[in-house]
C-alpha cells in the first residue's frame, strides 16, 4: 500500500457525496484512525481455480454476518477447462455468489439447477445442511472463458442456524440501483443508501458493489455497527492515505468514513450488525456449537447428507 495522498481530480467528478445527502470528505481530515484493520488475502486453490482469501482472518473472523470472503479470479479457463468444484456439504450459514464475468452452474441437494451470470446473486441457506456443487457450464468448454467474483459466507443468526435449506437466484434486474455524479452503486443485500435490496437477510447486513470515477466522494453508512471495504480496481483515499486493491479495510466503528477515488475505482462495501455471539468453522461448516461442527463432520463422513442430482457419486471427501 501507498501513504501518499491522491491528487486532486476533476470538480466534474468530485463531491458527488452531496448527492447521497452527506458531505464531501476533506484531503487533510484525520480519517486514517478510521481504517481499524488492513487484511492483505491469501491466495489459494479451489476447484482448479485461483482465490484470494479476506476472512477469516487472524484477529479478524467476521464483518457483520461476513465469516467468509473469497475473490474468485479474474482468470480465464482454457478450451475444455472450467471450474469443477466437487459436491461438499455446509451447515450454519449463507453462501452468496456475485459474479463480476463469466458463468457458474450451481446444482445442490434440493434439486436446483441455476445459471449464475455476471450482475446475478445466488443465496443458498445451508441451515441444518446442504450439498452443492459450482461448475463451469458444459456450453462454455468449448472455447476459452473467463471467471471473476466474489463468494462470501454468512453467518446465520443462533435461532436460524438449523433452519430449513434453501436457494434463491436474483437476475441483475432485480437489485436496486443508484447512480449519482461520479457514483454507480448496486445494492446486493441489505438495506443501505436509502435503497433496500429484495435478496434474503436474516441478519442486518450491507452489501454494495460500487463504481468511482476519478475523484469521486462516497461516504460509508455509518450506522452499521461493522463495516469494511474491499477495492477491486483503482487506488482509493481515505483521510490522506491512499489503499491499493485486493485488500480489505475494516472500518472503526461509529466514525464518518468517505471514499475518495484516486483513478476510477470497483469496490465492495460489506458489513451489518455484529453477529450474536463468535462462530466456529470446520472446512464448510459453521457453527456457533462445536458439538454441532463434530456432529456435521460425522454425517459428512458417513454420506448420511443428501445427494445432490446429476452428479453420481462425486463428492468432496473430509479433510482429516
């Protein structure tokens, strides 16, 4: 990261934060405090594919309801590769899909069969279990392709954690939008910015996928109790310290936080109520019991989950 502050751009593109009903952020103010936390991501493998790894974090395992957050690519498959992620189970939570290009064909034990495309949300509430599996579509194997996004885990509240599972697609149609000077803001889950997304939340939670032009302001809800940024693309400013992207920045709590964009800029705004009480997390299980992790491991073991159609007998064995 740099330590320097972004120089000024254009007043064509500056202080759209009056815009969203809050002022500007000023160059010299003393907001640097505000960034509580800097998460560099690992990188990993996941079904043949590249990810980088925010959270869990050490010192940092949740963001709201966020207990887990994976920056899928961007990369490209060749002709006759793709994603093949294997049929594993979860417990415990929510798994949110938002691609930024390319497709992933998401099958799970209660008989979906969805395409996920670029702009599209998928929730699946693993509940008392689910068993999915992500794919890149047959149609696409047959010339190069491409894969960018974001799958992030969220954590159930301690009364839902056994609920009943389920899936809901959202097409990019659905998701409200807002679009001031400088400012293109897609609202992805929770309510935020005087917009309220119709995806399922069953705790408060903020999710933004957000375009700056170069210069603009945008200021963070500070209500959210819990509250982080993750920058895509483009260098962003905050109180005179410029952050490079692919990391994430957790906000302190309670401060007034805005986001000034050095060159045009992609972000994530994630984050929500803390969550009620610490969870504990087993490869893909997420508990606030560690009884109930134990329990998850010996169904899995003992194939006592449900089958997900179409895949046989393909399936993600426990790690040990």
């Amino acid at each position: 990261m740099s330590w320097t502050p972004c120089p000024d751009a254009d007043k064509s593109a500056t202080d759209a934060a009056a815009l969203l009903d809050a002022p500007a952020a000023q160059p010299d103010s003393a907001e640097p405090d505000s960034v509580e936390m800097v998460i560099v991501p690992r990188s990993g493998d996941i079904g043949g594919y590249e990810v980088r790894r925010a959270l869990p974090f050490r010192g940092r395992r949740m963001v709201g309801p966020f207990v887990f957050w994976d920056q899928m690519g961007p990369g490209e498959f060749l002709t006759g590769g793709g994603l093949d992620v294997l049929p594993h189970p979860h417990i415990g939570l929510s798994t949110v899909t938002y691609l930024f290009d390319g497709e992933v064909e998401h099958r799970d034990s209660l008989g979906t069969q969805q395409i996920i495309r670029a702009g599209d949300v998928n929730i699946m509430t693993a509940g008392s279990g689910i068993v999915h599996s992500e794919r890149t579509p047959a149609a696409l194997r047959s010339a190069p392709s491409a894969l960018f996004g974001i799958q992030s885990w969220l954590a159930l509240p301690k009364a839902l954690e056994e609920i009943a599972p389920d899936f809901a697609h959202h097409g990019v149609q659905d998701l409200p939008r807002l679009q001031a000077e400088g400012i293109d803001l897609r609202l992805v889950m929770g309510a935020g910015f005087g917009l309220q997304s119709p995806v399922r939340c069953d705790w408060e939670t903020l999710y933004a996928d957000v375009h700056l032009a170069a210069g603009a302001v945008l200021p963070v809800p500070q209500d959210i109790e819990e509250r982080a940024i993750y920058a895509l693309s483009g260098e962003i400013e905050i109180g005179g310290t410029v952050y490079a992207p692919q990391q994430m920045l957790v906000l302190r709590p309670g401060d007034a936080v805005h986001i000034r964009a050095c060159s045009t800029a992609r972000l994530m705004l994630l984050g929500g109520a803390a969550m009620d009480g610490p969870r504990f997390i087993y490869w893909n299980f997420v508990s606030s019991s560690k009884e109930r992790l134990e329990e998850a491991k010996a169904g899995w073991r003992a194939q006592r989950f449900a089958k997900v159609p179409g895949e046989g007998t393909a399936f993600v064995p426990l790690p040990e």
